[in-house]
C-alpha cells in the first residue's frame, strides 16, 4: 500500500501543478489590473504601483528581463497627444492618409517627460522612442536622465546621456537608465537641438535583475512558504484569517456532514427494506420536495420561526455551541433530500443482484441481508460520495455562515468577494482545489479497504 500510495503521489504532482498553474492565470491574468479593482479607479498612480509591488504583480508574468511600470504609460498618440499635450511648444498631428499619428517637436526645445512618481533608486529602466527628423537634418537629438540630489540638479556620473542619429525614415531609439544610488529623483529630458523631430510612440520599461523574477515565481515562494500574502481589506495575512477561520468552518461543517451522513444512509436502508411500499415512496416524496425547495428558504423561514419568534435559538452570532445548533439543523435538512435520493438508489441497485437473492433463498433475513451484504457492497460508492465532499468541509458553508454571522471560511470568502479581496479569494480557491485532489487518492486507497476485489497494485 505505501508503494502505491507513492507511485500516486507521484503521478498527482502534474495535476496539482496544473491547478496552481490556472488558478495563478486565472487570478493574474484573466481577471485584469487587481490593484485597479481594488482601491478604485481614482487610485493614484503610485498607489496602484505600491499595491503591485507588495504583491508581485509588477513584474513579467512568467519570464523576462523588462517589464511595465505606472511611471510612464505606454503612450501612441493615436487619438491624442498623451503628456505631450502639457509640454509647451508640442504639437499633435492624427493620422491622415498613410501618415501615421504623431507628435510634433520644435527644434531647440528641451522636453522633460513627465513622470507619475519617480523612479527607483535601485533599478534600471529602458526608454524606447519611435521618431524619425527632417530629411536634410544633421544634428542629434539628445535623450538624457538628470539626477536631483538633495533637491539640486547637477551633471555627475549617475546621468545617462544617449544621442539619437537623425534619420527621415522611422527608427527606434532605445535609452538605458542605470540605478542610482543617494538620489531623490531623476528626471528624463528630450534635447530636440536644431531639427525637427517627430515621436510616434513611447514606452519605459522596468529592468529585472532576472529574467525568472516574475509573478509566477513569486506564486510559488508563497505557495512554498505557506505565505498568501496580505488582505487588502483588513490588512491582516491571509495565513492569519485562514487559521482564525477554520475552526468555525469545522464547527459547523462537521456536525452537518456526520448527522447528514448517518440520517440519509439509515433512511435509505430503510428504504431498502420497505421498497415498494408507503413508508418507501413517503421518504422519496419527503427527498424531492426537500431537493426542490430554496436553500434561502430554509434560513429564512428557520431565523425567523425557530429562532425570532419561537426563540427557540440563537438568531446569530457565534460564542457558544447553541449559536451552532439552528445552522446545523437547516444544514442537515437541505442536505437530506439528495443525499437520501443518491443512497437509496445505490441500496436498490445492489438489492436486485444475484448474490441478494442467493443469501434470501438460503434463509437469511432482510436484516443480516441488508447490513452484512448489501451495505458492505455498496460502500464503493458511499465512499465516493464521502470522500469527495470531505474537502468542501474546509471551505465553509457561505451561505449559513453569512446569515448567521459564524466567522468561518465561508464567511470570509463572502466579505472578500464584496472587498474584491483577491488574495483571500485565491487562497481558499487553491487550497480547496489542492485538497480535492488529495482526496481522490484517498477514495483510491479506501476502495481496497472496503472492497476486496480492488488489489493497489
């Protein structure tokens, strides 16, 4: 069994490698800007970067050695001047014809290109300019970084001066600027010189110091280190809220899956033996109205009646085990009509085989039969069941949990999704999806425990 076990654990990693993989493109890539969907479109710009950088959402999803950064965004002019429209002496011109876009320089004109938030000290950055000049130009344009020290603007050997070779035809200028130490800001400026210069787009790039520094390394380290980062409405770690939050979910997940678990399977035995008969098609009537009436229903109708009129329990809240009891009991209810329909039709299957009616024609009695044989032959598919929504213990109830006010997963996912909270959001989504894995090997592994044609082999 442990050989198996290990050749199984083995032969799950692609699977949980797949699950870390779409969840991280899912919450990384699919759903857009977080730091945007999280603090709001009137966000400053640096507070936006200052989100992502806690976070690790600015840098290259999977490689590279450049990525984007909010200090400048990449800019085309195509229906607009961009931030040239605030610089004096810049002109716009749309595309017209086989033109396209573009923006107007003056000769002898220097252009400061205006930051949202100064550039860091410790990291390089990459400027890239499409231009191109007058046809009979001869002189340079100069591109270059002016560093500020303790307010003042100097020449030393931290700038970054780079001369663009007039061309008429379209060419792209690349800039590298180096870190800086002990600076308090740099600046970059356009020299035009004595040519006109026309710019038909712009980006800055943030350098990488490696390529493998990216969001998706940065996922798994958390993962590794068990570390889900911070949530961004609470401020608290997402370790912290997830071990605060287990225990209520147990709490209330666990009595509902055994009471559940014990009353359907009795019923369904019961079933088993009166088929066909009153008490038979009575609890299959009770399980279909069960199934077919709102969980909303039943949470409503029970605060309401059993708990604010009848006051019979606590209507919420969470500081004893009565606060428990009316959450447990709706819980099993809305449950029991499905379950009973599932395990009533797995002990009628197994109640129509052959050896059934071999061990009724060798005189044994519907007790002995239904618990010696037909149990024991339908536990395959009871453990299935079991197992399978043995991870959804972890997650919590998010409905009985809200209404109720049990401070559990459940719970916690709702507010985090109201807070656009995604980080809490992907941590319950991957550690239930990781555990659901794990208890298909675990339903593998009990099959041979309850069944002895299954060899793990």
């Amino acid at each position: 069994m442990l050989r198996y076990t290990l050749r199984r654990i083995l032969q799950m990693i692609p699977t949980v490698i797949g699950v870390i993989i779409v969840t991280f493109i899912l919450f990384n890539l699919v759903g857009g800007s977080q730091a945007r969907t999280v603090l709001g479109e009137r966000a400053s710009v640096q507070a936006l970067e200052e989100y992502d950088e806690v976070r690790g959402f600015n840098r290259p999803l999977f490689f590279g050695w450049w990525t984007r950064t909010r200090a400048l965004e990449d800019t085309n002019f195509e229906h607009h001047a961009g931030f040239w429209r605030t610089l004096q002496g810049a002109a716009h011109y749309p595309a017209e014809g086989n033109l396209a876009s573009r923006v107007h320089l003056k000769p002898g004109e220097t252009y400061e290109i205006p930051l949202a938030f100064d550039l860091r000290e410790d990291v390089s950055y990459r400027l890239r300019m499409r231009y191109r000049t007058a046809p009979d130009s001869t002189s340079a344009i100069v591109v270059e970084t002016k560093t500020v020290i303790d307010g003042v603007s100097g020449t030393n050997d931290l700038e970054t001066r780079t001369e663009l070779n007039p061309s008429a035809k379209w060419q792209m200028a690349e800039v590298l600027i180096s870190p800086a130490e002990n600076v308090s800001s740099r600046k970059i400026v356009v020299d035009v010189g004595g040519t006109d210069i026309e710019v038909e787009a712009i980006s800055l790039r943030r350098g990488m110091k490696s390529p493998w520094n990216s969001q998706f390394t940065f996922y798994l380290l958390q993962i590794v280190r068990f570390d889900f980062g911070v949530s961004s409405s609470t401020n608290q770690r997402v370790s912290d809220l997830l071990r605060a939050g287990i225990g209520p979910s147990l709490a209330l997940t666990i009595p509902i899956f055994v009471i559940g678990l014990f009353a359907s399977i009795s019923l369904s035995l019961v079933c088993a033996f009166f088929r066909n008969r009153f008490i038979d098609r009575f609890f299959v009537v009770v399980a279909v109205g069960l199934m077919s009436i709102n969980y909303l229903i039943f949470i409503i109708a029970g605060q309401y009646l059993l708990a604010y009129r009848w006051e019979l329990f606590p209507v919420w809240g969470f500081e004893s085990w009565r606060y428990l009891m009316l959450p447990v009991l709706i819980g099993v209810v809305t449950g029991l009509g499905s379950s009973l329909r599932f395990y009533r039709t797995v002990m009628l299957d197994e109640m129509y085989r052959d050896y059934v009616r071999t061990a009724f024609a060798k005189g044994a009695g519907k007790k002995k039969v239904l618990f010696k044989h037909v149990l024991k032959n339908a536990m395959v598919p009871i453990l299935t069941n079991i197992v399978v929504a043995i991870p959804f213990l972890y997650t919590g109830s998010l409905l009985l949990e809200t209404f109720f006010g049990i401070p559990g997963l459940g719970y916690l996912a709702v507010n985090a999704i109201y807070a656009s909270d995604v980080d809490v959001i992907r941590a319950i989504v991957l550690i239930g999806s990781i555990l659901f894995v794990l208890a298909n090997l675990v339903t593998d592994i009990s099959y041979a425990a309850v069944d002895p044609r299954v060899k793990l082999s």
